[in-house]
C-alpha cells in the first residue's frame, strides 16, 4: 500500500481541485482497484463539494479536555481567576462560570482550585465522516467553530483512511493535505511515501514551498513539485523550476492556466469530467493533469 500526499505552502494554489482530478484518474489506472481518499484539510475541508460523497458513518472527535465548574462546590474563592492567562474565568451573577471558547484546557485552574471545584472533561470538538464516492471511500472531518487541536483530528482521519485500505486491500490511498508549515501538515506528512507540492508562480508562492520542502526534508519524506498556472509568471516559474533543480527536486507537472477549470469547479464538477473520452475537448490543463498523474504515479510506485 502506497500513501500519496498532496500539499500546498499556502491556501488557494490548486491542491483540491488537483486531488479531485486524481481521484478520477486512479480509478481510470485501477479499474479493478479501491483507491481510498482522505481529506486532511480538517479546519477548512473542501474535498467533498467536488466529489459529491454520501456520509456512511458520523463519529464524534474530541480534543483536549476543557474546565468545568461543580457550582456546588466553588465558593467564588477567585483563586482560578487570578491564574487564568487566557481570561477564560470570570464571575457573572454572583458566581463564577468558565468560558469554553476562551478555556485552552491548561489545567492550572484545576490544580489551583482548594475546594477542587473545578474537573477536566472532554467536550466535542468536531466530527469525522466515513463517506462513498463514485471513485472510491472518503475519509473527511470538520472541526468545531473555534475549535483547536487539528493535528489530532487529522491523526484520526489517516488512521482510519489506513485501516480502510487494509481491509479492503487497496494499494493506494490519496491525501488531500492541508496548507502551510503547522501542526496539521506535520500530521499529514508524517510516514507518507511522497509529497506532491502545489504551488504557484508568485513570490509567497515560492517562498511558502520552499518553507514546505524544508519541512519534508526534515521528516525524510521524498518530494516531487507542480507548478499551478505557470505561465502566468514565466520567470517566477523559471526561479521555482532553478531551486527545485538545485534541490534534486522533480519537477513533475506544469499546469497553464485554463478557463475551463475555473467552469467546471463553478459547476462544482471535476476538472477531468467522468466519462470523457475526447481528451483535447478537456482543455489543456486537464491534459497536463493527465501526464502530471502519470509521471506522480511512477515516483511513487
């Protein structure tokens, strides 16, 4: 089983629409195959309004435990006031009541409080879905309103995305990565067999790769790059393709920049349609998509 990771420096570089475009190609390369799909993106999860997945399953997630008060216990001492740094404490009406969007469960409320008063109890902090798709599974989450510890929710969503696989034995599961450097990344690339990165020909684009590719290197993770509507920036394209030659980086697909796409997902449909046999009527960045998916797939078989 190989586990392909698809992730961006920065929001907006393409990433999903790239992974929705592979979801319908792997099933095209193994028709007689369970490709398993994942969106790791837990605090903004957009996968599925492209793949259009029927929920099988609704599990609860829970974080890290918040601080609640026993009012028939606390005497409104204000001891716990005093040493909560995140002014989640506070009296109202004469008695002493814990905010639980400001709470950041630090526990020192809980050790401080001397008519122990105050317990630390778990709360829903979102959800996690086990859907089908025309392409295959889905594993996706959506994380609670201000609402933290995304890490461990996308912990949650590779493990079951893997033991999916397992036990249908697929040989292939595909990530849809959140973006940026944080916690969340750091739990989606963490044991993947490669990282593909999206970026962009603009200057945060380059740079926020650049950041991402430090990242995978750090965790001994094989990385390949595409370039998303190259060919609106020709020499920011040229200094992306100069660092990742520097790098022994592959550079595996340059996508141009293609109306088309911008229609399909406005319809909220896929930017390779289910079904078309005609591939130049597809437009020329599904074309590049289709050989971007070939040359992937060989790095990671």
């Amino acid at each position: 089983m190989k586990e392909l990771l698809i992730i961006s420096g920065k929001g907006g570089t393409g990433k999903t629409t790239i992974v929705g475009a592979f979801a319908r190609l792997a099933k095209d390369s193994f028709p007689d195959e369970v490709i398993v799909l994942a969106d790791c993106d837990v605090d903004a999860a957009d996968l599925h309004l492209i793949l259009n997945p029927k929920i099988k399953t609704t599990n609860e997630f829970f974080g890290l435990k918040k601080a609640v008060i026993d009012e028939n216990k606390c005497d409104n001492c204000g001891e716990c006031i005093k040493v909560c740094r995140f002014n989640a404490i506070n009296v109202h009406e004469e008695q002493t009541k814990i905010d639980p969007i400001s709470c950041e469960g630090c526990t020192v409320c809980f050790h401080i409080c001397p008519k122990q008063a105050i317990s630390m109890e778990d709360v829903i902090a979102g959800h996690w879905f086990v859907s089908d798709t025309a392409y295959g599974p889905l594993v996706h989450a959506r994380l609670g309103v201000a609402e933290e510890n995304s890490g461990l929710l996308v912990t949650e969503v590779r493990r079951e995305a893997r033991q999916i696989a397992e036990t249908l034995d697929s040989r292939l599961i595909i990530n849809d990565g959140p973006p940026g450097i944080g916690c969340p990344v750091i739990s989606s690339i963490s044991g993947v067999d490669l990282a593909l990165i999206v970026t962009e020909p603009t200057i945060a684009g380059i740079h926020d790769m650049e950041r991402l590719y430090a990242l995978a290197k750090g965790f001994d993770v094989k990385t390949v790059v595409c370039i998303n509507k190259y060919d609106l920036d020709d020499k920011t394209s040229d200094n992306i393709e100069g660092f990742c030659k520097a790098n022994n980086i592959d550079v595996v697909g340059k996508i141009p920049f293609d109306k088309k796409v911008v229609e399909s997902l406005v319809k909220g449909g896929l930017m390779i349609p289910p079904g078309c046999a005609d591939h130049d009527a597809e437009g020329p960045a599904a074309n590049a998509v289709r050989q971007l998916w070939t040359k992937t797939l060989n790095h990671l078989l």
